[in-house]
C-alpha cells in the first residue's frame, strides 16, 4: 500500500491511522507520496513524514528531477 498524503499535521496524523490499521491487517506500507505541496512554512519536511509514518517518502514534488 502506498499512502498519499499532503504534508500538513493533520493529514500526517490520519495516515498515521491508516498506517496502524492496514498493519493489523497485515498489509505492508511501501512508501509515502507526498501531493499538494505548496511549500508553505506550515508543510512538514520529508524528513519529518518519514519519522512520524516510519516509512520512507518515495515522491516529494519539493525534490526536483
């Protein structure tokens, strides 16, 4: 499963949620895609998704190609 999220608090803090009860389903996360970013100060970092969800942001549009 891959979860989308926008780097806010409280989006951060449903997939979160949603992390912990895939897991109990035995469903394995498989990265983050982080959208609708907008790089307000507000947004949390890459860094910080990857602490709070432990698992690794695959797609971060901040990141240039």
């Amino acid at each position: 499963m891959l979860l989308v999220v926008n780097p806010e608090f409280t989006a951060i803090t449903d997939a979160l949620k949603t992390k912990i009860v895939a897991e109990r389903f035995g469903v394995k996360v498989l990265g983050v895609v982080m959208n609708k970013v907008t790089k307000a100060d507000f947004e949390m970092s890459r860094s910080e998704v990857e602490e709070i969800l432990e698992a690794k942001v695959l797609v971060d549009p901040r990141r240039s190609s």
